[in-house]
C-alpha cells in the first residue's frame, strides 16, 4: 500500500502489522441523491401528489409558488390539471403495491427517501437539503433494482472501518445520543466520560446522522448511525431511555437492506 494514505489511528488499535486505507472524506463524498432525470421544491411534489389523488377536489391555488412550478416543469396544465407528462411521471406511484423508503435526521434536518413498485418498476422519490436550506425532491422512473442503487447512494453507503468496542462497554443514555445527532457542526455535546475508543473517535468526526429504513408492510424499521468518515452504529435500546452503540460495517449493513426489501417484496407480490 505504498503511497496510500493510511489509517493510523485504526491501525494503531488494531496492531499486529495490518494496514488499513484512510477512508476520510470517501462516505461523505457519496452523492446524498444521485443525479436526477427531474428535480422539483418539496412543496411542489406535495402538490403534484395531491393533485394525482384528489383531482378536482384538490382546491388548490392555480396562481401559487408550487403549481407556477409544476406548470414550467410541463407537468400541470394552465387549467390546473395533470398533464399526460404529470400522469406518466406517477403512474407507477398509482398502481403500486409495494412502498419502500428511508428517512434521514442529522443537524435538525429530515429528509426522506421512497420508492413505488408495481412489478419490476420504481419511482423513487429522494429528498435532499439543497445550497440554500431548501428541501428538493430529486424524481427517478426506474428499475426496481436500480432503485435499490439510488437508496445506497442516498444513504451514502460507501467503505468504512468498523472496529469493536473490544472490553469496554457503551452504553449510553439515549437521549444524549439523540443531542449528538441533532447537533450543529461545533455545538456537538460533549463525549461521555465512559465511552469508548471508538464511540470517542466517531463523536469527533463530523456529523452524525440517524437513518431508518422503513417497510410498512412488514411493520418493520432498521435504524443506523452514521458517524462521519469512520463508520456505523446499530442503536440498541437496553432499557428505558438507555441505548447501547453496537458498531456494523458498510457490507453487513447492505445485507441488512437487501433482506428487508426482498422479505417486502415477497409478502406484497
């Protein structure tokens, strides 16, 4: 590995001579949505939805931000109603039998990811926080494989390093671990006295951010943490307002998903 830039924190606590790749930097270059054939304001996808399900009784205000929106983008007719572009962009949200999706919470922000089956195509709605604070939902007509990719990049699923809590317990009060993800770059709370090595490291590497992915035809939801550049916790509730941080790599995790959305598939075929 000559020349590559090495995880000398990681290897150090490891030991016995193996080298590890410095993985800074590459999850949060990981697209939050990957590039779209159509990108429109929160507010106007709302609208767009409430349009396609309510029809004429939507009652809504043809000369507003949302339907302005909606018309430029060719998907609303200057009489306010859907056009054959509108109608085709939802018609797999329409006959869908399956939804799958993920919400995101990081910094007092919250964002989600869903995704409409009907046989083996997907729309997939990814929202993201955009350059000025706006949230801006990036749509895709897909492949219900494909959707699978979009989820991966809007997760930022990407290499990490996960390494055990060794001997030391963590275990934490859940709602500290909840002020950690809500915090603001530089107003983090401060690391508690008995966490570990690797709880201390992630708490100083950046942002944390709580993802759940969610299918509610199972009733079933699969929580994470991402915390910066060096990995994922699995949040564990141990007892009452206590949660302990069991650490899970990138690849255990991808298991975890793919398992989640082949048993949805399976019960909603």
């Amino acid at each position: 590995m000559t020349g590559t830039p090495l995880d000398l924190a990681a290897m150090e606590r490891i030991g016995h001579g193996v080298q590890l790749e410095l993985l800074t930097g590459v999850g949060a270059s990981q697209p939050v949505a990957p590039p779209s054939e159509l990108t429109m304001s929160a507010a106007a996808w709302e609208q767009l939805a409430t349009l396609r399900t309510r029809g004429v009784f939507a009652r809504v205000d043809s000369g507003s931000a949302q339907m302005v929106e909606l018309r430029e983008l060719g998907l609303v007719s200057a009489s306010g109603g859907m056009t054959p572009e509108g109608e085709s962009l939802l018609a797999v949200r329409s006959r869908a039998k399956t939804l799958f999706g993920a919400t995101a919470d990081t910094g007092g922000r919250h964002t989600t990811f869903n995704s409409w089956y009907s046989g083996g195509d997907a729309l997939v709605a990814a929202q993201r926080i955009d350059d000025a604070g706006v949230p801006v939902v990036s749509l895709h007509r897909t492949t219900r494989s494909a959707s699978l990719g979009l989820l991966t990049s809007w997760l930022r699923l990407g290499p990490a390093w996960s390494l055990d809590h060794g001997n030391e317990v963590d275990e934490h009060d859940a709602d500290l671990i909840q002020r950690r993800v809500d915090a603001v770059h530089g107003q983090e709370p401060a690391v508690p006295d008995d966490a570990s090595w690797v709880t201390r490291r992630a708490w100083a590497a950046g942002e944390w951010t709580r993802y759940a992915v969610v299918s509610p035809a199972l009733a079933k939801k699969a929580e994470q943490i991402r915390t910066g550049d060096v990995g994922w916790f699995r949040p564990e509730p141990t007892s009452v307002g206590r949660v302990r941080l069991v650490p899970i790599n990138s690849v255990r995790l991808m298991y975890n998903i793919l398992e989640l959305f082949q048993d949805t598939v399976r019960l909603t075929r």
